[in-house]
C-alpha cells in the first residue's frame, strides 16, 4: 500500500530536511543560524519511496 508522506526543506544553504511529524510540532521555519535563509518558512516535498 502506497502512502504519501512529506518533508519539509530549508531551500537556504544548511539545506535542513525537517520530518511532517516535527514540523507539524512547531518547527516550520529555518532554525539555523549560520544559513541565509534562517528564519524563513520550510519548502513542502512529497517523498517518493
Ligand atoms: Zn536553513
């Protein structure tokens, strides 16, 4: 049975991958200070497996 499942990414230089479960906790900006886009909201991706 196929599933779709999501990640949410920091398009910014740290390049975070944060997992739907985390960000649907409260995590949905960048949280890294030394990346350019710090602080700035997480990309939706759907994971193909
Ligand atoms: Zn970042």
């Amino acid at each position: 049975m196929k599933k779709k499942t999501f990640v949410y990414v920091c398009l910014g230089s740290c390049g975070a991958v944060v997992s739907e479960r985390r960000y649907k906790a409260g995590l949905k900006k960048c949280g890294a200070e030394s990346c350019n886009m710090h602080g700035s909201p997480l990309a939706k991706r759907e994971v193909i497996d």
